[in-house]
C-alpha cells in the first residue's frame, strides 16, 4: 500500500501521467510496481505520440448537491476551493455552501476508503481533473462573430482544437489562443 502512494504521488507531482519508463526508473521495476500499475481501478495505460504512459484516476467524484444528507459517495467539497485553494464566495455575506474542509468526517472517510487520505489538495485535485468529466468546462459549439472570426465565446475550449480540425496557417483563424 506504501508503494502504490508513492507511485500515485509521484504521477500527480507529473501532472496526472508519466512516462512508463521513467516510473519504472524512479520508483523500481520489480513485480510490485508492475502490479500496482495494472490496476484498473486506479491506473490506466496510455500511448501518446507512440511513447507509453501510465495516468492516475479514481471513480471517486465531488458530490454536486448543494442539500445533500450526506448518503452519497462523492466528497463534499467546494469545486472552487478544490481547483485553486480559494473560494471568492467565503467572503460574501452568504458565504460558500460547500465545505473547505479535506479534513471533515465525511471527506476524511470518503478519502480513506479510495486510499487517498494523504494525498494533498493540488494532487487530489490533478487526479479528480482527469477522473471527473464533470470538473472541465464545456466545450461550446463554433460561433460566427461580426468580424467573420469563428470561435467560442462562452469558453475557453475551442471546438475545432477539441475535434483537431483546427490547423496552423489556416483561416479562419481562432482567437482564442489554441496552441496547435
């Protein structure tokens, strides 16, 4: 169990993947580790480009109901706090009606009981972003603008840079910064 943490810290300290090989190099490559990283559950194999990677996931996800009793399986969590470490509605009147808290009762229990008691809140978050669909923005549809511009504008996910139509040197062009 002290090795599979290790190994689970170690992918999200890389951003949620890693080279296979570079893990193996870091953390051994005896049986052990090759049989922890075959487990489904909590680690899938991936082939980018050619060159093979081992990616962190979990099935637990955040509870996103404001009410709950507390009988889910999710964590009760603030999304915002989750993502950056801050949430802009504690300082309102109202406050936040999600919890801030890794450490409560029911959090705590939900974490223990997927083996990720001691992760921190940025690795925690690093392995929900690629577990929980739920967390990424919506990529929008194309939209025309005056200028003849087609690009989102009610996110920063470009269609065509999600689908990989979107191409360098072609018109129209997205203004929405894409890398390609």
């Amino acid at each position: 169990m002290e090795l599979e943490l290790e190994i689970l810290k170690f992918i999200c300290a890389n951003q949620g993947s890693v080279n296979t090989e570079e893990l193996l190099c870091n953390l051994g490559s005896g049986d052990a580790t090759a049989d922890i990283i075959s487990n489904r559950e909590k680690f899938a194999f991936v082939c980018p480009f050619g060159q093979p990677k081992v990616v962190a996931r979990t099935c637990l996800r955040l509870c996103l109901s404001k009410d709950c009793p507390g009988t889910c399986t999710g964590l009760h969590l603030c999304k915002k706090f989750l993502l950056t470490g801050s949430c802009q509605f504690t300082r309102t009147r109202t406050g936040c009606r999600f919890s801030h808290c890794l450490d409560s009762f029911h959090n705590a229990a939900k974490l223990t009981e997927h083996g990720l008691e001691s992760l921190s809140r940025s690795e925690l978050c690093t392995l929900l972003l690629q577990s929980d669909t739920r967390l990424l923005p919506q990529v929008r549809p194309e939209v025309e603008w005056p200028s003849g511009v087609l690009a989102n504008h009610r996110t920063a996910g470009c269609q065509r840079a999600a689908n990989g139509t979107l191409t360098a040197g072609t018109a129209p062009f997205c203004f929405l910064n894409v890398i390609i």
